[in-house]
C-alpha cells in the first residue's frame, strides 16, 4: 500500500453510530471555496478524498455541500493512493493529477466523468481499457489502465441486466469470506445477502440469525439506554425478512421480544429517537424521548419493521397501537414535503434528506397506502440530479434507502434512479467486487484507505436484488408498474435539475415558472417560487387568481410564491387571509401562515399583515379532522408569537405589538397552544408574552402556565424546555409558591439533555425566591451528589447548585412576606418531590 506525502495528516474522524458527527468532526480547517488548478501549484485542501472505483486508487476532488451535486465545479483529481492490488498499480503515481480521459480533459464534473469512462471501458468491445489523461512532473501523458471486463448496462438496469448481475456475483464472492457482526452494520449486510437469493449464501446467513437470537432474552424499556433503537431496529429488520424467506420458527420468539418492546419504547406522538421513550423519562410507557427527541430517520426504520413484525405473526396490542400512532404520525406529511429530522415541520423545500422519503415509501407501501407510496417515490426521483449526497448527517442512510423506496414507483422508477446515481455508485465498486462508504460532503478525514470505513456492500445488493424481489423491503409484494409515466419522470428529472441550476433557473419563461407552481411536489413548486424572487418577476396579480384554482397544488404554489415573491401586496394579504379563515384545506392554511409571515421588507407580505392577527387568534382554538396532532396551531402560535433567533421568521406579534389585540381572542389562544402536544408549538410563546400579561390574565392562565411547566410536551423535545424555563422565571417573579417547589425539583428533572443551559436558569428562579428557598437546601444538596455520581459523563453542573446553595446559606434576612399560592387554578396537579 502507498499513501500520499502527508496523507496522515488530517486526523481520522470516528462517526458516531447515528453519523451526527462531534464537534471536532464538524470544525472545517482549510476549505477551498473554488477548485484550485492542481497542476500550476494549487494543493488540495483537508476534505477527504474518494474511492475511485473498480481502477483501484484514491483521489481528491474538489467537492462541496451543493444542490447541483458534490463535486459538480472538479475538472481535476489529485491522486493519493494507489492500491498494490488493483489495476492502478504501477499505472498511476501518487500526486499524479487526473485531467480527462481518452485524450480529452474534463469538461464537467471530474467524478461523473471519470465514473461514465469507466463504465465505457468495461464494455466488451473496450476489452477493459480505460485511457486517462494524466499531469505528471510538469506534462500531460496518457496512462492506460485495464479493468475487468462486464460488459454495458442494459437499457433497463438493473432488470434483465447481465452487468448487474456479475456486480452481484462480484459483491457476493467478497462478502462469503467476510464474517457478520451482530450490529447494524452487519444486520443490513446479511439483509443483502439475503435479498440475492442465492443458495450457497444462506448457510452463512442462517447461522447468523440463530446465533443472534438468545433464548430468553428479556429488553427492558424502563431505562434511558443511548443509541439502542439502531440496535434494535436492523436486528428486528433482518431477523424478520429471514424469517418470512425461511420460516425458520427459531427466530420467531427474538422477532416477538423485539417487536413488542420496539412497540412499548415508542413515545405518545408516535416516534423514536436513538433510544425509546423510556418509563424512567414520563413514569408511564408512551410518554416523551429522551435526547434531544425524535429522529425521523430511525423511527421511520422502525415504522418499517413493525408491519413485518405483523406478518410474522406479532399481533399483539402493543404492536397494534403502535402501528397506528406511527401511521398517524408520518401520515401528516404525505404531500406536504420531505418528513423532517425530528418533530417539526414539512420541509417543502427538499426532495428528500437522509434517505427519509425512500423508507417512508416503503412503510407506506406495506401499510397499502398508495398516496404515500406515489408522493415519496417521486420525491426520491427529484433528488437524484444532484446525487442524494446531501443530508443532515451525509448519504449514507440516503443511498441505503433510495434505490428501494424508488421502486415503489415500479419497475421506471428504479431505473431511472439508478441510472441518475450511477456515477455515484460506480465509484463505490472496488475490484473486489467490495463497496465502499465515501463519507460525507465537505469534511475533513483520512486520505488513504477508505477500507476501515463502513462496508456499503449489503446496502447495494439491497438495491440491486430488487429485481429478485425476495424481500418485502425489496419489492416482494409491490406492483411492477405503477403510475410513472415517461412524461411524469422527465418532468421530475427536469425540477431535479433546476433545483441546483441557476443559470437554468435564470432561462425559463414566465410561463414555465407558474407551470412549476402547480405541481404536486412541493419541491418543484418551492423552486418556482425560488425562481420568481431570485428573478424579482413581479406577477403577483396572476398569483391571487391562482388562489382561486380547482387545482389545490396551484393554490398552495401560489400562496408559497406569495411568501417568496408578494412584494408587500396588500390585496394578495386581504385574500390570503379570507382563505385561510374560511377554507378547511390545513395544508393551505400552512402555506398562507407561512406567507403572511416572511419578513423581507421588499418581496415579503409582513407589512400588510396586521389584519391577520385576530384571523390566527381565532383559528387556534379550531380543531380539524385532517390535523389530529394539532399541528397546525403550532405553525399559529409561530406565527403569532415567535421571537427567537433560530428562524428568520418572526411573529407578528412581536412585530405588531399587543396594542390593539382583542384580549379575550388572545387568552384562549393561548391555553390552546399552552396545551398542544409539540413542546416547540408552547415555547413559541412564552418568552415574548408572559411577561406582558396582565394579573388577572396570569390568573386566568396560571394551571395551563404551571402544567406546562411541571409536564413536558410529548413530542418536540429538542425545544420543548423553553416554555418550562419561561414559567419558572414567571412564577419566580410574581413569587407563586408552587413555582419554588417546582423549580427545585426541576434542577434535577429537566429533559437532561442540554442541562448545562437549564439548570442555571431553574437555580436563577430558585435564588429570586430569596430566604424562602433556604428549606430546600437538602434537595438541591441531593441533587448536586447525583450529578456527581449518577451521570456517565460528569460536568460542572453540580458545582453551579453548590454556589446557588452558598447564596441561599449568606442569607441573614428572614422571608419577605408570604408566597401566592395557585392551587386553587391546579386541577390537582400535585407539586412534584421526586421522579418525572
């Protein structure tokens, strides 16, 4: 093996399990912001490098977080490694900079480029010679490399495709030696064993799913347990698909175990995070997660898993329920955009993120909703121009699930993806028939020997076997054919490439524009709106008659290009706002908020959006059919009250004022979002309006004040602390006492997640409290020894509770009159001692 000169120098980053990434894998060094030509002195900077394919080598390439792909400005690759094994070896050198091939240079992306070559020179009539064009020393040279020969890609790859199937046979022959470990990883490799079909494999796969299956094992749902749901998850996926091929009853009591504690461990709003929501979180089962909450990735995994877990025969109630609550809660997005990271809103803006639309259309698929199914095999296809390489935490889930959530757009819907990406994946084919992981966009890593990356082999052959469709998760029970069209697929293709194309963007007529605005996808419609405001097309009356089409999609695109591009127009704010009091459409009631509501002072609609305010105040108190989880009052209270710093978009509210705002509208608006299940929808408000309340509004106010400060929201808990930290503050201000026992306790009851910012602020609402407070020294005391020894990884939280206690100990001065009690507005809600 030969590495780089210097090739050790950036420092190996160690993904954690959930590729979320640490701080110092975050940080970015040396980051070019344009491609540097290679061969005049320019040097790469410390983003990794990547495989190149079945040639054998590594080398880095310009490449950066992009809508028109990761490395769509490289025309050059620096090579850093040359494997002694492959067909590179003693071909290329290190440092050799790659500039074309068959005597040309590259005149578009460099790892596209290189990828189409390849493929070429695999062809049989090529015979395995692929001829690149090479800057070394000072001069170009053409180097000729021979790969192995296996022939074109049908036209209907990967079906009827005899290329396909040797890359199988290839991936195959590598993973027959290598041994399976009893972890995600190895769970979704025997997946793709599995899904070849093929029996000299299964051998090796059935001893792998006996010998993770222990008799008697007991999971327990009582405890907060970090990262367990990735365990749990691919563990119960595998073992299900084995046994619906094999029926191999062994596996059935490991299949219950899991299924039913996957079942107990999901929260009341439906969803999972890396852990279950524990009982030790809530005291009862189906309360809220831990963490930093929901992680829509991972529970759509899971969502997967129990419909399968079904047709294993797991039909208990626990199983029953949850499958029900999960539908519920994945539902809501089915049209609307690309299911979120946790528990916040559509995201209509993307095509997918993480590989979340390509699991949702399967779930949705085994769960026989064919609107599901259709809306996310199409979003899948939009994202494919730019090669799904983006995401939260990189492509690694996104390439896991994209090719088999496409073919549930049937048998074009595969193919066209899997043409889309194969440049991506041909660079992932080594010569051992081995797949490799090639890391995420933009970070900094190890150039060198990719092989102690993640094995993405069974992945693949999950992707490939579809044709086989020996799997439920590889299209066992999908339709061959469904509703894509030839027109319909081109038309997606086309939004695809729009989306990371300006100059494209910057061509299409106006016509076009409100042609892309009456889409089904909200995708393509957010890109005719982008379009419309990065253009400054001025055709908002065209806009307001849109609102007033049979075609929903065409209002929605209206109502979003007024957002983008309403240019302060009152008329186009009267109307939205009649609409969306009067119409039972939720979904355009969203995409009016979000319009009444954007902030740019030039193309925005906030400024004509005063009237709007007691509209939002009376809609709050609304419920619909079509919205069981209320979200919608979250997008309200949003709208009305929000005044933080994490959104551009701020309330109208906080803009406007209070002056003038009908109190008793505002007070039962309130308590509706005091109360909504999304700790996000009751933080929105109680910053920016407690302390405007008047006495005897607080008093109307102070149960739903305190229980939403004594209970936590089941669902929205990355933000759901807010409004809790809020009460406490307010109840320390107007010196409730209730709130000082409430407090105390909650130094050690928060979430946990984040305490290092709420402790503090619960021990500020202590100290106001002044001598009052010095009787519950003993608790804070208490509660000081657990930060100490009850936490893994302890901090200086126990510190900052002893130097509260020492200002509560200087106290000389006796209590200053007596504390206000609430009780009477409680309802019951005892003053907590100890537990959730």
């Amino acid at each position: 093996m030969k590495l780089a000169p210097g090739a050790s120098i950036a420092a190996c980053l160690m993904l954690s399990l959930a590729l979320t990434g640490t701080a110092e894998g975050r940080q970015k060094r040396f980051i070019h912001k344009s491609p540097p030509d290679l061969t005049d002195g320019g040097k790469p900077d410390d983003t990794h490098d990547w495989r190149l394919g079945p040639i054998g080598a590594n080398g880095w390439v310009f490449s950066k977080r992009s809508r028109a792909g990761a490395s769509s400005l490289a025309r050059q690759i620096l090579v850093t490694r040359v494997d002694e094994d492959g067909p590179a070896a003693g071909r290329l050198e290190l440092d050799d900079v790659i500039l074309g091939t068959d005597g040309r240079d590259f005149t578009r992306d460099a790892r596209k480029a290189l990828a189409a070559a390849i493929n070429e020179a695999e062809k049989t009539a090529n015979r395995g010679r692929l001829k690149l064009r090479v800057w070394r020393k000072g001069e170009a040279r053409d180097v000729t490399l021979h790969l192995k020969v296996l022939g074109g890609y049908s036209a209907t790859a990967p079906y009827n495709c005899r290329k396909t199937d040797k890359i199988i046979d290839m991936a195959c022959e590598y993973l027959k030696d290598k041994p399976l470990k009893g972890d995600w990883l190895g769970y979704i490799t025997a997946l793709g064993m599995l899904s070849t079909g093929r029996d000299d494999l299964m051998p090796k796969v059935r001893e792998f799913a006996r010998s993770v299956c222990i008799p008697g094992e007991k999971l327990s749902v009582e405890k907060h347990v970090p990262m367990k749901c990735w365990h749990w998850s691919y563990k119960t996926l595998f073992l299900c698909e084995y046994y619906l091929y094999t029926r191999d009853e062994k596996v059935l009591p490991t299949i219950r175990e899991y299924a039913t504690k996957i079942a107990m461990g999901q929260s009341g709003a439906g969803t999972w995070g890396h852990t279950y929501a524990a009982r030790e979180n809530t005291g009862y089962l189906h309360g809220h997660l831990g963490g930093y909450g929901a992680i829509n990735q991972q529970g759509l995994t899971l969502m997967i898993v129990l419909p399968l877990a079904k047709k294993c025969g797991v039909t208990n109630r626990e199983v029953l329920d949850a499958i029900k609550r999960g539908d519920d809660f994945f539902s809501y997005f089915i049209g609307k955009g690309t299911i979120p990271y946790g528990d916040h809103g559509a995201a209509n803006e993307w095509f997918d993120d993480n590989g979340k639309s390509g699991s949702a259309a399967i779930f949705f698929d085994l769960m026989g909703n064919r609107m599901g199914t259709r809306f996310f095999s199409e979003m899948i296809l939009g994202s494919t121009p730019n090669g799904r390489e983006e995401g939260h935490t990189g492509h690694f889930w996104s390439h896991l699930w994209g090719g088999i959530g496409a073919a549930r757009g049937g048998d074009r819907g595969l193919q066209v993806y899997m043409r889309e990406m194969n440049g991506i994946f041909t660079l992932e084919r080594q010569p051992d028939g081995r797949m490799a992981f090639q890391e995420n966009i933009g970070e900094a890593g190890k150039k060198g020997d990719l092989k102690t990356k993640w094995d993405c082999t069974g992945a693949r052959l999950l992707q490939l076997c579809v044709p086989r469709r020996k799997l439920y998760i590889t299209g066992k029970a999908t339709p061959r054919e469904t509703h894509l069209t030839r027109k319909r697929v081109d038309r997606i293709l086309v939004a695809g490439r729009l989306d990371g194309d300006v100059s494209a963007r910057a061509r299409l007529t106006r016509d076009e524009i409100l042609a892309l605005l009456e889409d089904p996808l909200p995708p393509i419609r957010s890109i005719g709106a982008r379009t419309l405001a990065e253009r400054e097309i001025n055709c908002v009356d065209q806009l307001i008659e849109m609102l007033d089409s049979d075609n929903p999609h065409a209002r929605y695109g209206a109502a979003e290009a007024l957002c983008k591009a309403g240019y302060g127009s009152r008329p186009a704010a009267e109307k939205l706002i009649r609409l969306m009091e009067a119409d039972d459409d939720v979904v355009f009631k969203v995409y009016a908020i979000a319009a009444l509501i954007n902030r740019d002072t030039k193309r925005g609609l906030l400024t004509a959006a005063r009237p709007a305010i007691p509209v939002l105040l009376r809609m709050a108190v609304r419920h619909s059919p079509d919205d069981p989880r209320r979200v919608l009052q979250h997008d309200i209270g949003r709208a009305l009250f929000y005044n933080g710093r994490a959104q551009p978009r701020r309330g109208l509210l906080p803009h406007y004022g209070l002056e003038g705002v009908d109190r008793s509208l505002l007070i039962p608006a309130m308590r509706e979002i005091l109360t909504n299940k999304n700790g996000w929808a009751r933080s929105t408000l109680s910053h920016w309006v407690y302390p405007q309340l008047t006495e005897a509004e607080r008093q109307e106010l102070w149960g739903d004040i305190y229980t939403a400060t004594r209970r936590i929201a089941p669902s929205g808990i990355m933000f759901a602390s807010g409004v809790r930290t809020d009460g406490l503050r307010l109840m320390a201000d107007n010196r409730i006492k209730e709130g000082l026992d409430l407090a105390a306790w909650y130094v050690r009851w928060q979430k946990g997640h984040g305490n290092r910012r709420r402790v503090p602020s619960a021990l500020e609402s202590v100290l106001k409290y002044g001598a009052h407070a010095k009787r519950l020294i003993p608790q804070l005391e208490a509660h000081a020894r657990w930060y100490e020894q009850g936490r893994k990884k302890p901090d200086d939280t126990a510190t900052k509770i002893r130097e509260a206690i020492k200002k509560l100990e200087a106290i000389d001065t006796p209590p200053e009159g007596p504390l206000v009690s609430i009780a009477e507005y409680l309802d019951g809600d005892d003053v907590p001692r100890d537990g959730p």
